[in-house]
C-alpha cells in the first residue's frame, strides 16, 4: 500500500479461511477453535507491530479473545483492552456500499445510473472525466477509472488543522493522470469519496447519520460511530498506532484527520462482527442486491476476510459465509503500512490458527 506522506487507506484485501463445524446448525460449543491468545502473541511479534487484539464470535457470543504487546510503542502502557475501538479503515467501505445498495433497493438510485445524473456537477465544471459514462456500480466496484485523489500528493497524514469538504478530494484527483477506462478495475478511495457524496445528497442527512441510522443502531453497534473531525481521537482506551516522519521517526497518529478520506469508521471487535453476521445472513440487502467482497476460496472455501490499513493500524475482520463466525484482528503499527506485507501475513496464518486448528 503506498503511502508516503498522505493519509489514504488501504485497499479491501482478500484473505479466505476455513473453519471447523460439526453442521449448519452446530452450537457455539460445537465449533472448533484455536487457542486465540497465542494467535494474537504470534501477530504481536511481527516486526513493526505495537500491539495486538482479536475476538472471535459465534452466533453473537464470544468465544474467545486475546491480547498482546503494548498499548503504547516501546512496551508501555499495558496491554490493549480486548474489546477497546479501533480504526476499521477501509473496511468502512463496505458499509459505506451496503448504505448505496439500501437507497437502490428503495428505489431512490439506480445502479446503471450515471454520475452526471446523480451528481450534475461533476460533468458540468468537469470534476469527474468521463462523468457521464461513469456508473454508481462503477463506482461501487472501483471500476469507474477515478484516480485516487492521494496521489495528488497533496495531503499530509500529520496534517491535523486542515479541513477538506469531500469535493476538495474529487478536485485533487482530478489532477493525477487517468490510469484506466470505464469498466476496467483500478482501486480508488475517490468513487467512496463520491459514493459519500450521494448518499448525503439522497437522504438529506450527513454520512454520519445515515450510517448510524442505517448500520450502528439497528445493529446494535453501540462502540461504534463515524469520524469526522479534522483532528479525531478514538474515544476510550485503545491502542495507539505510529507512522513514520519525514526523518523515518515514528510519530503516534492516535489523531487523524478524518476530512481526508473516506474510511472514518472506529468500531470493536463485537461490533464489526455484528455487521458482517447480518450482511451474511441477509438481513441487510436482498440477495439481488449484495455489495462486492472477497470471494471465500481457502481452507474449504467457508470464510472470507476484509481488510483495511491506514496510517498506524492494520485490521481484519474474517466472516464464515453463513455469517454464523467472526474472527476480528487489530494491530497497531509503527512502519509505513507498504512495509507491513508480513502484518497481514501473520493475522492470516493467526486466524487459520485459530478457525482452523489442524488444518
């Protein structure tokens, strides 16, 4: 994941695992687990990695949890709490397109309907190029085109005073060079950017609303809000993550400036795990109707794994398809997330530990 200097987010990565069950309808105590404890030390001990959590559930209880390095870089701070909020990064996304996907099945959009429609201003003052060809499942799939506005390289991670307007976002990417046509998969935070962009239009109501009233209170997600502010904290203790300075020194990145982005999601491990049960089993969005995620292939092809990176926090949330299981992992970091390849790798050899003990 590139990075730099900019405060983007990671892509949606793909990891897949099996897990053990007796039966579609086994009890939580049927289900054969790992010891999670030595799975989460396991993640503690990659290089560049400061602390560690992860809970699993089953059918909404939990069954196990674990905890390991340090709140704090150089072992202080004691350990993070378990069930402590952390930054969900791109992760928010799929919340952000089962919100999309909800105004579809209302009938207030439509997935072939085109940007220059839903958004008129992006073709009239050319903000968007190619606005008119541009699909809202374009946009859903990363397959409009858009380049992402990071790579302007005019956005700081430690910028913590600058507010930007979602629109200053579209701007920026409006001067990186176009990199693909309409149709052809290129990842961009810019099509959430615009995606956000809809979503307050059609409903009259900021991000943060929706997604509570669509997501967070209906779910049950009560640890759970969207960050907003130019310079926003995660409330309550939690792990701190760090990100290198222009000197390579680590500097904590507890604050962020949620104006860049579009990724603002801090949740706990119950609670994403709450998302995803419902989003399995259906009682989110019809099965006509399902936004894009990675596709369950290893280990018996039972489970699947979204990712999300940003600036000093790597996390992972893997999901059995029926929606019965969740494994979610947190790790604070203090390199460059481009540096953090055997992060991911350690939370998935983690969670095969863990959800597929023997295999």
């Amino acid at each position: 994941m590139r990075r730099g200097r900019a405060a983007g987010m990671a892509g949606l990565a793909c990891a897949v695992l099996a897990l053990s069950v007796t039966g579609p309808a086994a009890a939580a105590d049927q289900v054969k687990l790992g010891d999670v404890q030595q799975a989460i030390e396991n993640v503690a001990k990659t290089d560049g990695v400061v602390g560690a959590i992860g809970q699993v559930y089953v059918d909404g209880k939990q069954v196990g949890q674990g905890t390991a390095g340090s709140r704090l870089i150089g072992g202080k701070g004691g350990r993070i709490p378990p069930d402590s909020r952390y930054r969900i990064a791109s992760q928010t996304k799929l919340m952000e397109a089962t919100i999309v996907l909800q105004l579809v099945k209302e009938g207030k959009l439509g997935l072939e309907d085109k940007l220059s429609a839903v958004l008129p201003d992006m073709a009239k003052y050319d903000y968007v190029d190619r606005a008119d060809e541009i699909t809202v499942q374009q946009l859903i799939r990363h397959t409009s085109g858009i380049p992402d506005f990071i790579e302007s390289g005019k956005f700081d991670v430690f910028d913590f005073t600058t507010a930007y307007k979602p629109i200053d976002l579209v701007k920026a990417a409006r001067t990186v060079p176009r990199k693909g046509e309409p149709g052809e998969y290129l990842y961009s935070t810019t099509n959430y950017v615009l995606l956000g962009m809809i979503i307050e239009k059609l409903t009259g109501h900021d991000r943060a609303t929706e997604f509570k009233r669509r997501l967070f209170t209906p779910l049950g997600m009560k640890h759970t809000y969207l960050a907003t502010k130019v310079s926003d904290q995660i409330k309550g203790p939690h792990g701190h993550g760090y990100y290198p300075d222009a000197k390579g020194r680590p500097r904590d990145v507890d604050r962020l400036n949620a104006t860049i982005g579009a990724e603002g999601a801090i949740s706990t491990a119950h609670d994403v795990s709450a998302f995803y049960r419902a989003l399995n089993q259906g009682k989110l969005l019809p099965p006509d109707l399902q936004p894009p995620r990675p596709r369950p292939s290893l280990c018996g092809g039972t489970v699947a794994a979204a990712a999300g990176g940003m600036p000093g926090i790597n996390s992972v949330t893997f999901s059995s398809t029926d929606g019965r299981v969740q494994f979610a992992v947190a790790a604070t970091l203090k390199i460059d997330n481009e540096q953090a390849m055997a992060v991911g790798d350690a939370i998935n050899a983690a969670a095969e530990a863990v959800l597929c003990p023997g295999q």
